[in-house]
C-alpha cells in the first residue's frame, strides 16, 4: 500500500495540476486595448487611423497617398461611413444591406470597435509592444477577423463601386521573428461580407518583450477590398490534455519508485 507521505506527494501533484487548469478561465490577456474600444478623437473615436489616439497601438502616421494611415480606419458596430483623406474622398463606406449591398455587416463577436485596413494600397502595418513575456514560455494568440468591400460614394466603379467584386483578405501576423497567417477569408457573393472567423496561433517568447504586428493582406489588387480585426488577446498557453496525461503518469512513476524503495528499506 501507498504510505502516508506518498499518498500526500501524489495528491498534491495533482491539486497542483488542478490549480493550473482551473487558472485557464482567469489568464491575463497581454494585449493593450485588444478590443479597440480605449479609442478617441473625431467622430466618438472612429475614422482614420493616424487621427485617432489608439491606445496601445501604433500604425503610420502622417498625410499623403501613400503614406498607409490613409488605409486604416476604427470603425463601429452598425457604422459604414468612415473618414478618409484620399484625394477628392471625404467619406468611405463598406457595402452593406443600408447602401445597396447583399449583407449587413453584423457586430464582432467581441462587439464595438474595429479595424479596417486595405490589404493593396499603401500597406503598413498596426503594432504594440508586448512586456512580460517569458523567454521559452508559450502563449497563444487570438482574433476575430473578417473582409469586406469598401465603397467610394465619390468615385467610378474602379474605385470600389464595382458591384461585381467580391472581397477577400487576411492579416499577415507576427511576434517577435515568428509569422503566421490564417485562412484568406472571402464573401460569398459579390460586395458580400465573410462572416467573422476567429484565427488561434501558438507563439513562443524569445524575450521579455516582443512586437505583435498585424498587416492587412491578400485584397484583390485594383479594388479596396478590406479586411477586419477585432478581439486581439495573447495570453500564456496551459497543458494540453496529453500533457496532463504525461504529468499524472510522471507523478504516478514517482509514487511507485517510493514504494519500491521504502520495500527495500523494510525488507
């Protein structure tokens, strides 16, 4: 039989264990203002990106065609009409049931402000800083994304009016040197919208602090196909059930390597 000391080092391995798993649901999220919603400026915090104060975030800033900030928007949930400084463009839009496209454009799942970046013209990424991160440790990343068709009111069809282009797009994503990219996502009839899809990476920290970058990519060349993002979070992975398994038999060979021993002690 297990003696009293073994018993107990077992049952802490494994209140251990459950310690750990229960803390999955409370991870801290290392992302600053991964929702977008610490945004302010013109027009309650939306509009173009360089004329907002996007807590956390940094992107290009600046004026000119093709400087990239003119590329990027904080948009709001139910909000088409965006502010821009293309030249002759005093207002964009993304197509939606309200300006005569097939689709409303429902809220992220994580609700309120987002991102919308063209994957063509002048591409620059957003980034922020991440601290705290431990050397060897892994972390898991994830976002909602989508893409959309933006619409110039102003301007003729090559400009985005095209009722026969269909959207399509991702994100180019990296922390530190390592890069991912999710599925391209598209709508499913011209001007549609895709739908919100949540992309899930695992990253491995190589310092204490890294820079996660997001650039819009794979828009249809010519056209302003966007894409979206929403619900940034980096938070530090937790065992996967096979590791569980693993620790549970480590912390059962332990037990019996003690048994054994004190057999030979009392023999």
């Amino acid at each position: 039989m297990i003696n009293t000391k073994t018993a107990i080092a077992v049952a802490k391995a494994v209140a251990l264990m459950l310690v750990a798993s229960s803390a999955h649901a409370q991870l801290t999220n290392l992302v600053t203002n991964g929702s977008f919603e610490q945004t302010t400026g013109p027009n309650n915090g939306t509009g173009q990106f360089y004329s907002l104060n996007i807590t956390g975030w940094h992107g290009s800033y600046g004026s000119g065609i093709n400087s990239g900030a003119n590329y990027m928007s904080v948009a709001a949930n139910n909000q088409v009409v965006l502010s821009y400084s293309w030249p002759g463009v005093h207002t964009l839009q993304l197509w939606t049931t309200q300006n005569g496209g097939p689709n409303v454009i429902p809220s992220s799942p994580d609700g309120g402000k987002f991102v919308v970046a063209d994957g063509d013209w002048g591409l620059v990424p957003i980034t922020q800083t991440i601290n705290g991160l431990t050397p060897g440790a892994k972390y898991n990343l994830t976002f909602d994304y989508a893409a959309a068709l933006m619409r110039f009111p102003c301007c003729s069809p090559e400009y985005g009016n095209n009722v026969n282009v269909t959207p399509s797009g991702s994100w180019k994503v990296s922390l530190g040197n390592q890069q991912f990219e999710p599925t391209s996502l598209s709508g499913v009839v011209a001007r549609g919208f895709s739908g919100w899809s949540q992309a899930s990476f695992t990253y491995t920290a190589t310092a204490s602090s890294e820079v996660l970058s997001f650039l819009a990519d794979g828009t249809p060349l010519g056209v302003p196909s966007a894409v979206l993002l929403d619900g940034v979070s980096l938070v530090a992975a937790v065992p996967e059930p096979e590791e569980w398994a693993m620790m549970l038999v480590g912390a059962g060979l332990v037990s019996f390597q003690v048994r054994r021993k004190q057999a030979k002690i009392a023999a």
